[in-house]
C-alpha cells in the first residue's frame, strides 16, 4: 500500500555559513512525530535540502509548490479539509504544519494538537 509522502527541510547554512538553521514548520512535524513515533513508520518521509529548486517536490507537485514541509497524500484517501490540489500533477498535498499534525492525528489515531480558540 502507498504511504503519504511527507517532504522536510534539511537544517542547513545560509551563503556565507552563517547557520545552521533549521525551518521552525518543519519543527512542529518534528515535534508531533516525537508525540507519534508509530505514525512516522506510516509516512514515507523524504528529506530536501533548503536551497531551491527542491527537485524531489517539484517531481511530486510541480515547480510551483516547492515549499515544505508538505504532505502529498495518496489517491485513494479522500479529501481533507483543508488540502491542495496540483495544477502540475494533479495531487493532493496539506502544507500547513498544523493541518498536517490534525491530519495524520486523525488518520492514524494517534495524539493531535489541541484546537485552537
């Protein structure tokens, strides 16, 4: 069975070295996986490096959506509130961390983030 395809930023150095950074989304995907570690054997979880153009991402959604972290999810599920679709490929992607987090929370039971007033 096809696994959600979830991209992450790599930490990395700006021009110069001035660094390491590391992308502040992707540090609440990391945080909630730390909450759920089984889900992260859910996912196929694919590391890309900050500089663009973030090949891996556009191969999967196109040139126009190569920001992360992002959730490309598989045809089959259907879709989330809240969800993209491609223009170039024509898949369905979450790339809000926090609708990320619901999202997986939700679909593989596990713990999600409390809602917000």
């Amino acid at each position: 069975m096809e696994k959600p395809t979830l991209f992450m930023l790599n930490p990395w150095l700006d021009d110069g070295g001035i660094g390491p950074f590391y992308c502040p989304d992707c540090g609440v995907i990391e945080g909630f996986l730390a909450y759920n570690p089984d889900i992260k054997d859910q996912l196929e979880i694919m590391p890309v490096d900050f500089k663009r153009p973030r090949q891996k991402i556009i191969e999967s959604l196109g040139e126009e959506n190569q920001g992360s972290p992002v959730l490309v999810l598989e045809d089959v599920v259907p879709v989330p509130e809240g969800a993209k679709k491609s223009l170039s490929t024509g898949k369905t992607f979450i790339d809000d961390p926090v609708l990320i987090c619901e999202y997986l929370g939700h679909r593989f039971e596990g713990v999600k983030p409390h809602p917000q007033d």
